[in-house]
C-alpha cells in the first residue's frame, strides 16, 4: 500500500483518525506510513493494516456521528476534539477497523471468534447497528437444534458469559443461560463442565427450560460439579457447609432413582440420607405425601422436567413414580392451581382399571404435547399401571419411537398388544425381564406346579377397559386396522407370553425386524415357526432358552420366501431363505435344536455378524457347513467343536471382534505344528492366521488354551476390553504377569481355576487403570489381602468366590476404601467373616445392587440388619452364613428394599425352621425367590456321635412370579 503523508485537510466533511494499537510493540511493525481513506474501504489491505501499530484514515465526519454515538459526542459536544480534523484514538486496532468497516458500509461475517471483537468495538464505539447484528447472530447460532452442527463450544460460551457479565451486556447472558439450559446434555457431557462459573450453572437449574434426560444427570453433573470445584475434601461429607452446596436444593431429589440416591450416602452422607428418606416416605404414603406437597405449595418439586426440547424422558429405578406423578408433568403449567390439584388427587385415588379414570383424562383440559420426545424409559417402576401408562405416552408424546419397561412383571401382554394400537409410530419396545432360573442352568427338575396369580382376575377390567378405548379410535377411511411401526421387540424372560400372543403381534406389524424370546418358556416350536412364517423381514433373532427346534429350522431354511418367481440354481437356493438374511442369532441352551437341524441352518446362515451357539449340540460338521464371512462375534462355548473345524472358520471372518469358547472339552491342547490347514496348496498355522487377521475385543477360552496359544495370539489381544480365562485353561504365572501389557484396555477379567499370586494381582490391579470388573472363582496360589492396596477408582463389579478363605474384616474394610463404588459384590468361602461384617459393607458399597455371601462365617448368625441400608438392593444371596434368619425375612426384605427383585437363601441358615412365602398380592417387585434345603450327613470317620454330622445339599425350591401365576419348581441342584 502506498504511504501518504497529509499536510493540511481542506474537505470540512473529512477528519483524520490516528489509530493506534497499544498491543504491539514497536519493533515488531512495518517501518512505513499508511495512509487510507474510509471511500476506497473495500480495496483496504486487512493483513497489512492489523500487522500495524499505527495507521491514519480519512474518514467522512457526518457519517461518523450518525452511526456512533462515540464520535457523535466527541465531534459535537463540548470536547476540544470536537473542532480539530485529526483525532488520535488508542484502541485494539483490528476493532476500530471492522466498526470502521461497518459504518461505512462493507458487511461483516460474524463468528465465534470475532463476536466478542465486534461486540466490544460496538460498545466502546455505540454502534447501535452492529450491537443489533452481533445479538441478531448470536440468538440465531444459539437456537440451532443440531448440536452436530453447532459452532459454539462450551469454552466459547463460558468466555461469552465472562465478559457480558463484566461488561454488563445483559442479552448475551440471558442467551448465555437459555443456550446452557436448552442443551444441557450436551453441556454435561463436555469436558469442561467442571469450568463452567457457579452463577451461569445455578441460573441454569432456575430455567424453566432446563432440559435434561432425568433428575439423576442433574444430580451427577452438579456432584461432579461440586466436587471439582472444592478443594477441601471434608466439605462434600456436610454439604450444607459449603456454598456451593445451595446449588443441589434446586435438585428435585423425590425424581430420583432410590438406588442411585443410597449410593450417594457413601460421599455425601447427609445429601443421599436426606433424598432416601424422601424417596421412601414417597413410596410408603405417596397420597399423604402428594396431599401435604400440595398444601405446602411445592408441587413443583414432583413435576417431571420435560420442555419442548426434550428427546429422551429417563424415570428408570424410581420405585415411587405413579400415573399421577406422569400427568402432572404434563399438564399446563398456567393450568388453574385448584383444577390442577383437582385433577392430580383424582389420578392419585382412580382405579386405573376402570374406565371413570380414561374418561377423566378425555376432559376439555388439554394435555401438553410434546413433539421432540423420541424416548421414554419407565424401567423398574413397579407401581405403573401400565394401561394408564400407555395412554399418558399417547397423549404426551405423539412423536414416540422407543420405550423401555424392563423388569416390570405388571406390564402384561394385553398391554403391549394395546400398546401397539394405541401408539403406532413406536419402533422399539423392550419388556425384558429376569430369565427363569431354571432354564439357564443344568438342572434336574423333580416336580413344577403353577398358581394363578391374584392379579390375573383383574384381567376382565383391563379387558372392559381396552373395549372401551379402541371403540373410541377413529376408524381408517379404508377400514383397514393401523399396523404399528414396531421393528424392535424385546420379550426376553417373559415366560408368560404364549403362542397366541405372538400371532397377535404378527397381526399388528409388518416391519418387524429384530425379535428377542429368549427365556419365554411358554412359546412351542410351532407358534415360533408360525409366527416367523407371518413375520418375514425378520433378521435378528434371539431366541436362547426356548423350545425352537425342526418346524422353525424348516421355516427359516424355506427356499425362495423372497424370491420373486424367477429361476433359481440348485446352489443358490439357499441365499433367498429367511435364513439366509439373518445377520444376528442367539440360539444358546436350544437344546430342541438337533444336529441335522443345526447341520441345516447353518448352511444357510451367510450374511450372520453375531452368531451364538452356547450349550447347543453344535458338532464339527454343522460348524463346517458354516459358509459366512462377516462374522463379528461368536459364542460356541460347552458344545463339542474342535480346534480343527474352528480355525476353518475363523480363517474366513478376519472382522471378528468377539470369540468365546469356554467348556469345549473337544478344544483339546496340540502342538503347534499338528494345527495346521491346507489353503491353497500350503499348510498354515492356525494361531498364526488368527493373530494376523482378528483384532479381538472380547475373549473366552478354556479347554485347550494354554500360554502357548497367549504367545501366539498377542498381536490378536492388543485392543482386549473383556477375558474369560475358565476351567481347562493354563496361562501360567508369566502370562498373567504380562496381561496389562498384553491387553492394555482391559476393563474386566474373569479368572476360573487358574494360580494366582500377590505378584500377578498387583500389577493387574496397579495397571489396568480401565478394570470394571474382577472375578475370581476358585483360584489356587499364594495370594494374601497385600493385594487389596492398590485403589481401584473404576472397579464396580467384585466377585471373590473360593479364592480369600484369610479375608476377615480388617481386609474386608480396606477393600472399601481403595473399591469405593462398587455395584456388584460377591464373596464366597470367607470364613472369618462375622455381623460387623454387615455394616462395613453396607457403609463401604450403600450402592450395592447385588450381594452374594455364601459360606462367610457367621455374617447373618445374629440376623440381616445393616444389609437394608443399601437400599437399590435388586439380587440378594445369602446362604450358609449363620443360623440367624427369621422366618419373615423374604417379606421384611420386600418392604425394606422396594427394587428388591431376587432373594436367595438356605434352609440352615433359618433360625425358626423355615421360611414363610407371602402371596402375591404382597409382593413389592421380587419375582424369584430360591430357598435351598440341605439333609444331615454322618461323618465316615465318627459315626457314635451326631455332632460331627454336616449339612449336604439335597434340592432347591424355585419360586417365580409373572402376571399370570405363581410356579413353584423343586430341582436337584443347588442353584
């Protein structure tokens, strides 16, 4: 750019700006003069000028006192500048030049990086015109939806908010504020959460656009929050000592699941008693608790947070929440406050069965919909009634798509099939519930009889109800029924769905996509097969545990379902079976599956990725016959499979990620040099192949597995997340010294029947930063509680079983301190342990979910009481832990722990002879219930003495619940 020097101004309308950038040092600069003038602003040289400390502009001065508010007062008021025609301005350079620019004319592209520039230059400057250009952009990038396009990072907000608070720019903070509510999923999945300033997070908790999946992600991220943020440790035992603790009152503990409020016990003692206490009285008296919620005026605090912007509703675990907690969530905030308490008590006190409650909810009162919910999770809330349910998600949330009712034995299948009726577009529903424990293991049954349930004769209301809703569904022009867009189902475990109710589902739906039966015990072979012949787009099925067998095979391997009618050779006939589309199937414990059946299907079976043949009669020829190249995942443990026609298929699917083969006594341990195969002409090994293919992620071996195949296959382990190491295998201490190396992103390890050392744990423990969870079953060496020292911050599951005879409760309490959030404990053969063993457990892990204590000394001699403290129990066993169990412990256990769904016990350890079985109508939620028996055995070295008589197992007593009836199974085994 030419240099110009000015002598004298003659133009009135013209005035000289000096700017200067006092941010640059002198030296750094171009040594020439520039010299530019505001008429020729679009051939500016922007490089050149922003490199500059200085820089002189001729600028029009009527143009400048009408666009800013700055030069208007420094040109036209009392000023000495106000007569002179060259003024010196000392600012940030690169501001001056884009307000110039602005003023005169030329348009600026506003972006996250030059915003706070620009807004700056506006104020300084009052550029009234800019100021509206800068909030017209950022209320514009702020209200985009599509976080996958967004522009604006967490870090950009935080210094947005920042200097608006400094500058006092009021729009930027409340966009500020409504941008961080409306996303606040986002916002707490950032890494920079913890940074954002504690006046921008609590204006977000008071929004009402507060938009978050549940109450417990509120409550995680201001914990997480908080913790960060405070320095001193001893603050978070007493919340209330901290000011930054006020924060969490804004959380809505009555909304949380119970099992995540009991964890919260263990670091914030007083916060997670306080919202335990609450959670209970809730679920103990919910009308009494609504009715004084109500005269309080703190209904509020039991409203649902759901927004216009919500796409995922999470009220699983939350033992509490009832169809009137669900509508008012739901009703109009500006509602009538003695309509709304109306309309709440008499959702509180209706018979949800009968139709007074449907024709209440079909009043003039309009029920808030909300479009963006694409998701809804009422897991483990055992006082839905789910009827009621549906019709509150039909209402609310017309744009639903996925439901998830896990573990909920309420949910019937009359509900389901209404269900699809009532809400068509919904595309996944899971009803998953616990598999019986009688089909998952190998067990010798001496009798099964069934009770009908109590419950089942409200069938007839519930049917009464139905009736009157469809009867009220518009009818289709066409007077065809609605099919729903169901493509995702999931059954698994309900062992009362029968045939019939499956061939009403095919009648419901053409896009089925992905079945799961498994467990559902009731099904025969012929209503599978029927209804896979009605439900033809089907391509993942997971159907363990049931009765399939050779109608469904014949089905499945049908030729030419798809075909069109042309001509089809003799060898492709195969590729246009339903088989032949299957790209997931699970057919473990199958055992109605015979081999020329299996022979058949996996002949057919070419395009499968997931495939598992667990406990099937799967021999090498069947295996053979397996023609597929996409494997990603496969199962074969406890069949008969060789090493041989195993290395034949692995070969072919290099993409596998997941290989389990434990308990294949066939995989029997080889030299290296007999595992060889013929490939085109030349033999290869087959641990070799397998380690340049596969880069595995999940692995189980046993039978034939030893350190020299480990050797082998390292390459192959580099990216393992799971190991399974079972019965028959030997790694060798070398090896298992060498796994963090070996397999660096492990996060669980399951070791059965393998030597162990203080050495080898250690430097698992110290090294596997990633390790969630740790079995141990019935390992040999020379290990001690030294390896208990190390902290496990990530371990949540623990199973210790037969391997720490020594434990005892000095042990038992160090493993609380360096394992704090354990979710999962299982500990067997302990014999050392005593009662206080109870409360170091339960104040250690008050977040257990699962307890397992077999053979533990004499931790239940003076009864169970420090174990109901953790109150999320869901699976609880106690058996051969001392004579101390009364005999209402099943009934006190229901009301105690309200998610309680497991119970197992013996027999011995009853101190008044027995057990009693409450009816159903009881129950709380508990679904199965394992009692085991044991029969006095004499001592072949003292038979003149009864003492030295000890107990041995004779059989156990299952009882199982699910909305029909109660069965009652009586089996051998010890389960």
């Amino acid at each position: 750019m030419a240099s110009t020097s000015i002598s004298s101004i003659d133009d009135e309308e013209t005035i000289v700006l000096e700017l200067t950038n006092p941010t640059l040092l002198h030296d750094e600069l171009p040594k020439e003069e520039i010299l530019i003038s505001t008429s020729e602003i679009e051939r500016w040289n922007l490089p050149l000028i922003l490199r500059s400390s200085s820089i002189t502009v001729r600028a029009n001065r009527s143009r400048l006192i009408q666009c800013s508010s700055y030069f208007r007062a420094l040109l036209c008021g009392s000023f000495s500048e106000s007569s002179l025609n060259h003024v010196l301005i000392q600012w940030n350079l690169e501001a001056i030049v884009n307000v110039l620019q602005f003023i005169f004319g030329c348009s600026l592209k506003v972006r996250p990086e030059n915003f706070l520039l620009l807004l700056e230059g506006a104020l300084f400057f009052g550029v009234e015109g800019l100021l509206l250009v800068c909030e017209s952009w950022f209320i514009k990038i702020s209200s985009e939806r599509n976080l996958s396009c967004q522009q604006l990072s967490l870090d950009t907000i935080i210094e947005f908010w920042n200097f608006a608070l400094e500058q006092g720019v009021a729009f930027v903070q409340e966009l500020c504020k409504d941008y961080l509510a409306r996303n606040f999923v986002w916002v707490v999945s950032c890494s920079s959460f913890t940074k954002v300033p504690y006046d921008l997070l609590y204006s977000c908790m008071e929004h009402p656009q507060l938009t978050v999946d549940s109450e417990k992600q509120i409550c995680e991220a201001l914990l997480h929050w908080i913790s960060d943020n405070t320095k001193s440790s001893e603050c978070a035992a007493t919340y209330c000592e901290n000011d930054h603790f006020d924060i969490l009152k804004k959380v809505k503990v009555c909304l949380l699941p119970l099992g995540f409020a009991a964890g919260l016990r263990r670091c914030f003692s007083q916060f997670g008693n306080e919202i335990v206490s609450a959670i209970l009285a809730l679920q103990t008296d919910f009308s009494s608790t609504l009715r004084d919620t109500i005269s309080e005026d703190k209904l509020d605090s039991l409203r649902i947070r759901i927004t216009e912007y919500s796409e995922k509703i999470v009220l699983s675990g939350c033992v509490h929440m009832t169809i009137a907690l669900l509508f008012m969530a739901v009703l109009p905030i500006d509602l009538d406050v003695t309509l709304k308490e109306k309309m709440i008590l008499a959702f509180d006190q209706l018979n949800y069965r009968s139709v007074d409650f449907y024709k209440i909810i079909e009043k003039p009162v309009k029920i808030l919909s909300f479009e963006a919910v694409r998701k809804v999770d009422i897991s483990r809330c055992p006082k839905l009634h789910f009827g009621a349910a549906v019709e509150w998600l039909r209402l609310a949330f017309p744009s639903l798509r996925m439901l998830k009712a896990s573990h909920c034995l309420q949910f019937r299948m009359g509900d389901l099939c209404y269900l699809l009726e009532r809400c068509p577009l919904v595309n996944e529903i899971d009803l998953t519930i616990d598999i019986s424990s009688v089909i998952r293991t190998k067990v010798s049954v001496i009798s099964t009889t069934a009770e009908k349930s109590q419950l089942s004769d409200r069938r007839r209301h519930n049917i009464t109800v139905r009736n009157y809703l469809l009867s009220n569904i518009a009818k289709p022009a066409l007077g065809k029924p609605v099919l729903s867009s169901i493509s995702k189902l999931t059954l698994e475990g309900r062992n009362d769905i029968s045939d019939m109710d499956l061939l009403k589902i095919s009648a419901l739906t053409d896009s089925l996509s992905y079945i799961n039966i498994k467990g559902c015990t009731l099904l025969t072979d012929v209503g599978i097969s029927t209804f896979f012949s009605k439900c033809l787009s089907i391509h993942s099925m997971v159907l363990s545990y049931t009765t399939i067998g050779r109608d469904s095979i014949l089905v499945l391997c049908a030729d030419n379902i798809f075909h069109d009618g042309a001509d089809v050779h003799d060898n492709q006939k195969h590729f246009h079976s339903m088989a032949s589309r299957l790209q997931q199937l699970h057919l473990d414990g199958c055992k109605g599956i015979d081999r020329n059946s299996m022979s058949q299907l996996l002949s057919h079976v070419c395009m499968v990725k997931i495939l598992s043949l667990r406990e099937t009669f799967l021999m090498d020829d069947a295996l053979c016959n397996f023609i597929g190249s996409s494997l990603e995942s496969l199962d074969v443990s406890e069949t008969m499979v060789s090493i041989l026609a195993l290395s034949s298929l692995l070969r072919r699917n290099p993409d596998l990620r997941c290989l389990k083969a434990t308990g294949c006594k066939n995989l029997h341990q080889i030299t290296s040099d007999e595992v060889t195969l013929t490939s085109g002409g030349r033999s290869k090994n087959f641990l070799h192949g397998l380690s340049k293919s596969c880069n595995l992620e999940d692995v189980a071996f046993g039978w034939g597995f030893s350190y020299v195949q480990m050797e082998e296959l390292v390459p192959a382990f580099a990216k393992v997340k799971e190991i399974t190491i079972g019965l028959g295998a030997s790694l060798g201490h070398h090896v298992l010294h060498a796994l963090p190396m070996i397999c660096p992103l492990i996060e669980s390890v399951v070791l059965t029947f393998q030597v162990i050392s203080d050495t080898v744990m250690r430097i698992i423990l110290e090294s596997l930063r990633y390790l969630r969870v740790l079995g141990l079953h019935c390992c040999l060496g020379d290990w001690t509680s030294f390896s208990f020292r190390t902290s496990m911050p990530m371990l949540r599951i623990l199973r210790l079983e037969w391997v720490s005879p020594w434990m005892t409760n000095d042990d038992l309490t160090l493993l609380t301190q360096n394992c704090s959030d354990l979710i999962e404990l299982s500990l067997s053969g302990c014999k050392l342990l005593d009662s206080y063993s109870q409360e170091i457990i339960s104040s250690g892990w008050p977040g257990l979910t699962s307890i397992h204590l077999e053979e533990c000394g004499k931790i239940t001699l003076n009864g169970v009481s420090s174990l109901f403290n953790c109150k999320g129990l869901e699976d609880l066993l106690l058996r051969h832990n001392g004579r101390g169990i009364r005999r209402n412990f099943i009934y006190h256990s229901a009301l105690k722990l309200p998610l309680l769904r497991k119970v197992a016990l013996d027999i011995c350890d009853a101190c008044e002879g027995g057990f009693d079985s409450p009816s159903h109508l009881e129950w709380q939620y508990i679904s199965a219930v394992r009692i085991s028996r044991c029969r006095p055995q004499r001592c072949g070295f003292d038979l003149q003495t009864t003492s030295s008589c000890k107990p041995v197992h004779k059989d156990t007593i299952i009882l199982e619940w699910n909305s029909k009836e109660l069965r009652t199974t009586i089996v051998k085994e010890r389960i």
